[in-house]
C-alpha cells in the first residue's frame, strides 16, 4: 500500500491512473507461455491503493502473464463499471476470433464494458522487431480496432525499439500510447545525453504529432537513483510535448518486479515536476486520459 500524499501537494479531482493491473492466480490461471509466475493483485485492493493516492479512476491493462484470454480484466471491468473503469486486452489479430463481423460483435461487447484499446508487448518478451516487422505487427493490430473508431493502440518497448514510429502511425489511423516513457536508457536522463540520442528525439518528434501519447509511469523500471531525481529532465521535456496533451499518469500498480514500491513519491515528484502550471496538473492526470481512454464528462 502507498503511503498517504503529502498534504502541500493535491492531485486534480477525478484523475485516472492509466496503467494498473489485477490478477488473480486461483481463478484465474496464467497462461502457460508466461515468462514469470504472477502475485495475486486482485482488485479490491487495487481500489483501496487507488484511493490512498487520490486517484479512483483506474485503466486495467492486460498483463504478458494472461496472454490473449481477458477474462480477468474484463470481470474487474464489469465490477468497476465504464464510467470509472477503462481496459486494454491483447488480441491475436490473425485469430479468426477476431476478424469479420463475428470479432467486430466481440469488441463491441467488450467496448460496452469499457475497453479502449489493446497492447502490443515487446518488452516483457524480450521481442526486437525490425522496423517493418514492426510496421506490419502495428498494423495488423490497427486493422482490427480501427472500426471502433475511438479504440488506441497501446505498445511496451523502448525508444531504441520503435525507431520510426512516428512514420508509421499516420498509416495505422488509431491513437498510439507507448508504455513507461519510452523506457528510457540512462545516457537519455541527462540534457546532454539526450541531446545526443538519435532514439529520444524520434519519441519526441512522434510526441509531437495528433493522438500519440505515453505514460509517465514506472520509473523503477529504469531509473539510477533514490528518488527518481535522475528523470526530472526526461520527465518534464514530455509533460512539454503538443503544449501538455501527449502525457497521462499511471501507477504501474502492483509493480511487477518490483512488489511493495510506494508509488507516492512518484505521484508527488509529477506534481512538483508540472510547477504551478495548474491546468498542465490537470491534463497529466485526467484531461488527456479522458481523450486517449474516450472519457465522457
């Protein structure tokens, strides 16, 4: 459980934490592919983690660990309800369960429960794709959701990995959000490190363009120091990018990895990160999750 916020700093009314995930191992087994054994992160206590950081609004995100079968994050959507709750699934978009109208029936049903888009995971899996493998791996996932017009298309890799990405999403015709920042190398932390990084000034020239995003999220995954300090110029150079709009929050709730992480020092590093910029507070964590999650008022 995080600790409670500190009282001088106060995260926007309604924010959206959008990137969390819940398990449940008993009853829901893992996929037998999985590269690791999940802990239970059921959701009840994802709720009550989500209220000692002041941010009730949750995006379930499907873990490598359940490959393509949802079923776990689709019953914590139904729980949840789609006015609080947002998912992302996996799918095999060359299954014939997802393909002609009977695969558009079945993301209708799962766009009802409040399901927005699906993830591509080339991280957890270790997975290096050239860059028209990526093309074509992208694109296939496109085709599938494009008809839902309002759906995005969620990718965990790093800078180096997606090299040209901003090419090809004017091709794809859906939203784009890229997991944890890009997980940045240490020689991007620093202003001339990343001045130098071929890598970094892709992301942020894709950052740039009209419906792409990441994720200000995971910081442990690939920060150096205590604190995160060493991301402060990283973090802030995102919160610039298409005048605030390219960034949204989120956990990485239960820490994979990284179990019993205290993510209010995060919560409370982002805040101080935006200054006294109140409206940039507000685009960080909810307004812009409202226009990639497709969030009503």
């Amino acid at each position: 459980m995080s600790s409670p916020l500190s009282t001088s700093l106060s995260v926007p009314p309604n924010a959206w934490d959008s990137h969390m995930h819940v398990a449940d191992p008993s009853s829901f087994p893992p996929s037998t592919s999985a590269t690791y054994a999940p802990h239970a992160a059921l959701l009840p206590t994802a709720q009550a983690h989500a209220s000692s950081i002041s941010v009730p609004n949750l995006v379930f995100v499907q873990p490598s660990t359940y490959g393509t079968v949802n079923s776990c994050l689709l019953g914590a959507l139904r729980t949840v309800g789609s006015k609080k709750g947002r998912g992302v699934v996996v799918i095999d978009p060359l299954s014939p369960e997802m393909r002609g109208e009977g695969g558009l029936e079945r993301l209708r049903a799962w766009h009802e429960l409040g399901v927005r888009g699906v993830r591509v995971n080339l991280k957890s899996v270790g997975k290096v794709l050239e860059r028209e493998e990526l093309a074509e791996a992208l694109g296939r996932q496109a085709d599938v959701i494009r008809p839902m017009r309002t759906w995005a298309l969620q990718i965990y890799a790093g800078v180096e990995e997606i090299r040209g990405l901003g090419e090809i999403m004017p091709k794809l015709g859906v939203k784009v959000v890229v997991d944890h920042l890009g997980s940045p190398g240490e020689e991007m932390f620093e202003d001339e490190g990343r001045s130098r990084s071929g890598a970094w000034r892709d992301f942020m020239e894709f950052l740039e363009m009209d419906g792409a995003f990441t994720k200000v999220s995971g910081p442990y995954r690939f920060s150096k120091r205590d604190g995160w300090g060493d991301l402060e110029g990283v973090v802030k150079e995102v919160l610039g990018a298409r005048g605030g709009s390219a960034a949204v929050w989120a956990s990485d709730w239960p820490h994979t990895r990284f179990e019993g992480t205290d993510v209010s020092p995060w919560v409370e590093r982002c805040l101080e990160w935006c200054g006294e910029d109140e409206e940039l507070k507000q685009k960080l964590f909810r307004d812009n999750a409202k226009v990639l999650w497709d969030i009503g008022d």
